[in-house]
C-alpha cells in the first residue's frame, strides 16, 4: 500500500505508516523547519510545500501515479478548532479540509485517514463526514487520547476513517446517517449526526476511559516517566534559542505515531484478508 500524506508536519503519521508497513508516496508540508525534518528522514519522497496548488498534475510531475495512492492521510490545521484559539472555524483562513477533500476527489484513494484536535468534533466533524459520504466514502470518526497507547499525557484527538468500498470492514451500526460510532477499549466513542458527542457511560466529556490517567505510572521527580517518554522534558527546551523553540511547536503540533498506529495496522490487516 501508498500513501500521501497532507499537512505532515514532522512526519508522524507518515512515521506510523512506515511501521505499519505502509509506503510513504509522497508529501506536503508549508512549515520549513518541519519540511527540514522530512527531508532528513524521507530524502527520497517528494515533497510538496503548498497544499492548495498541489494536484494530480503536480504530483504525475513528481513521479506520482495518483492511480497508484491508496491513503490519503493527514492532520489537516487545528488552528481553526481549537479551544486554544478563537474557535472561528470556517472562517478562519486555515480551515484547510476542502482542500483535502478537493485532493482526495482528484485522486480517489481507497482510505482516508484525517487527525484534528478533539474540539473538532464539536465543530466541523459533520461537515467532513458528510463531504466523505457525498463523495461515496464510509466515514467513522472516534476520540483517542494518547494516554491509551501509555504516553505520560493526555493529547486527545479527533481521527477519521474512511473507506470507499461500502461492502468494506467498516460497516456501520444502525442507519449509516443517522448514527456513526466506533467501538474503543471496549466503549463507544464520539459522534451522531444531532451533535451530541461523547456522551457515553464510564467516560469524561472527552470520551476518555474514566480515572485511566490516575492508573498511568509518572515520575514524581520530574524525570523519565516509568512508562516511556515520545517528547522531551522541559530541561531540554530553552526560551529564546530559535531552533528549540522551533521544536517544541514541531512536537506540539505533531501526532504521537503510536497513537495512530493501531488504524494503519487495521487498514493494512483489512487489505491483506481483502486480497487473499
């Protein structure tokens, strides 16, 4: 399988295709020192910078047969949704999922796998879904925090799974417009089309398992966490050195690989029984 990842900022969901056996085709990202990064670790993908001009002509230019992408994946800007901000949504200039969906429309791949913040799916999570269905996408949309792969933080995010085949493994229960869910660590998890999110039993209103942090092992000196460390402590950032500054909004803005790994490996699982 191949992939083309969009807004892939330092790479970590192309990182968790590479380990769930996924080729990384080609990718976008605006940001230079994230663009930096990729090149180091993928010098031989293209990369594309501007996502609003790429195209399946650009991408045939670049060696890219857009009949030959099978995902197209990417963690599209947050700004716009996030409780961090002013929360404006569409009207904010970096809403930049139609020009996802305009490339997805382009290329037609099997799968789509999107990443947002959690408070999209208080937000635009209608819209996408409903652009994915109108396009003859299966959509499946869910909350995970990064604590569920034992990260030493919470990170919720918002993911997206869509598959074009509808007699595919990703059948919905119930009426496909009127209720989308997806079973999680034994729990139902985020949306319907009325707008009520994450109202489930035994969770918080983020959809998170209850009281699973307080299960977590930390370090109570401020060290190494007993479990594992994916980002560095805050000894290791330092006000006011551009490059490090530059880092620490690399790794906030970028996806634990873990916490996306188990979709890859289910898409990839999926294929595998399809072509058997």
């Amino acid at each position: 399988m191949r992939s083309l990842e969009l807004f892939a900022g330092i790479g970590g969901i192309a990182l968790a295709e590479q380990m769930a056996g996924i080729e990384v085709a080609g990718l976008c990202e605006y940001a230079d020192y994230p663009r930096m990064i990729l090149k180091k670790h993928w010098p031989d993908v293209p990369l594309f910078k501007d996502v609003t001009k790429l195209d399946r002509e650009e991408l045939t230019n670049a060696g890219i047969e857009p009949g030959s992408i099978d995902i197209v994946s990417g963690g599209f800007p947050c700004q716009p949704f996030s409780i961090a901000g002013k929360r404006r949504g569409t009207k904010d200039d970096r809403d930049l999922w139609p020009e996802m969906f305009r490339i997805i429309k382009q290329i037609w791949p099997t799968w789509v796998v999107g990443e947002n913040v959690a408070n999209f799916a208080n937000m635009e999570l209608d819209r996408t879904l409903s652009d994915l269905e109108s396009a003859g996408y299966q959509a499946r949309a869910f909350v995970l925090p990064a604590c569920a792969v034992d990260a030493p933080h919470q990170r919720l995010r918002t993911f997206i799974v869509a598959h074009s085949n509808r007699k595919g493994q990703l059948q919905s229960q119930g009426t496909d417009q009127d209720q989308r869910r997806w079973a999680c660590n034994g729990s139902e998890v985020l949306a319907d089309a009325g707008g009520k999110r994450w109202q489930t039993s035994g969770h918080d209103e983020f959809g998170n398992i209850a009281n699973r942090q307080s299960k977590r092992q930390f370090s109570t000196t401020g060290g190494t966490p007993a479990k594992w460390q994916p980002e560095p402590s805050v000894g290791r950032v330092a006000d006011g050195v551009p490059n490090r500054m530059d880092r620490l909004k690399a790794l906030g803005n970028a996806v634990v690989p873990q916490q996306i790994l188990p979709i890859f490996k289910a898409i990839v699982q999926i294929e595998d029984i399809k072509n058997d």
